[in-house]
C-alpha cells in the first residue's frame, strides 16, 4: 500500500533569494540534521546567464532503526539521490529526490517547492509531498513503514527550524538583502517593444490557443493553490 503525505504551505517572511542562502547552509552535511552524514554532487549545470542552475547530490543518512533491522539489511547507511532545480529568473526552487538503497524493496519519492508567496513578493512559500510504499523488507515491512514514517515526520518538523536558524545566522552576519537575478541583470531581460515584428494572425491564433487551454486546465488549480498559500498565512 502506498503511503502519501501532502505538507501544508509553510510561509517564510523573508525573500526568496534569503531564504536559498539558508537553504545551501545545509550542504554538504549539517548539524542540525543528525541522520544527515554526508553528500556528494553527482552532477551541476549552471546556464551561461546564471539564470538557472541544477545540482544532483547522493546523500548519506544514517537512519535512526533497530539494530537488528541494520543487521539483517546488512548496512549501516541509506542512500538517496536528490535533484535541485533552481530558476533564478522565476525565483522558484524545485527539489526531487528518491531512494537508491533497496529500492527494489522499498520506494520513497518526494517533490518540494519553495517559491514566491503570491500576494507578497517579499515572502517565500514552501511545499512539501511524499509517497512511501514498502514492497518487501526481509519480513520487517511493518517495521519498516513505521520507522520511515516517524523519520520523515521529524523531519518535515525540523526543517523549518533549520531555515530559520540560518536565516537568523545570516542576519547575524550583517546579510539582509541579496539582490535577485533580475535586479542583477536588467540588460537580459526582454523589452517587449524591441521584440521583432509578429504576424498578427499568427499572434492571434496563438493568444487564443494560450487562452483556451489555461481557462480549462490551470484556472482551478491555481485558485486551489493560492487558497491554500493564503490559508497558511492566516
């Protein structure tokens, strides 16, 4: 059976681009997250502009299980691969990971967004998902389920303290404002008046295309998702 997990919208009332700072604070290990060994970059890739920027890590838990579950499993850490996709120009944050460890018994997956707050652009919004389905674990699937479930609840618990420490530490550090990307780099971005000339049917055709498919498939979804950010603030 799979297990899912929605997290309700957590609002920082900092910048995005503050907020990114104390989130890379966490890397390559920290502290503050004792399951949390270790990770290596597998892969990065920064466009030219520095507009976006993908990082993927293997990270190293050291899961917090009975000795016995580590002995018949017979390994002492977990391995997950997490993917970051970060768009500067957007200012949005994406983050994939899965497990690598066993993952022919047991599949984790979880999707994380932190983004611009719709009704304040000074506040950054962080959303959380999961699934969690053990197939087969040597006999201890229960087991198995009940300790992945209590991780990952004390996990999602920490992370906001974490966020907020190293926010506090940057203060601290006398860093208050970064610019964003756009502030940074006004000469990239597109003057609409200076765009080349468009062929108005073709422009027409494509408006009403555009038009058509947002009003049918993204309108609701995008008031669910703004209902559910300014819910959090409340």
């Amino acid at each position: 059976m799979v297990q899912k997990y929605q997290s309700p919208v957590r609002v920082y009332k900092q910048p995005f681009e503050l907020v990114m700072a104390a989130y890379q604070k966490r890397f390559p290990t920290c502290d503050m997250i004792p399951v949390f060994v270790g990770s290596d970059i597998l892969n990065e890739e920064e466009s030219e502009d520095k507009a976006t920027y993908t990082v993927e890590r293997r990270c190293k838990l050291n899961v917090n299980a009975p000795y016995i579950l580590k002995r018949v499993a017979g390994c002492e850490y977990v391995y997950f691969v997490q993917k970051n996709a970060l768009n500067r120009r957007e200012r949005t944050l994406n983050i994939s990971a899965f497990n690598e460890s066993f993952s022919s018994r047991v599949v984790v997956k979880e999707n994380c967004e932190y983004s611009v707050h719709p009704d304040n652009s000074d506040w950054t919004c962080f959303e959380q998902s999961a699934t969690l389905e053990v197939k087969s674990f040597f006999g201890f699937e229960n087991m198995v389920e009940k300790i992945a479930i209590k991780q990952y609840t004390a996990n999602i618990k920490k992370g906001k303290e974490i966020i907020e420490h190293f926010l506090t530490e940057l203060q601290n550090q006398g860093v208050t404002h970064i610019p964003t990307w756009c502030e940074e780099n006004p000469h990239l971005m597109v003057d609409p008046t200076e765009e080349g000339p468009v062929d108005a049917k073709d422009e027409t055709e494509t408006e009403e295309g555009e038009n058509s498919l947002s009003r049918s498939g993204s309108a609701g979804d995008a008031h669910s998702s703004n209902e559910r950010i300014r819910g959090a603030d409340e």
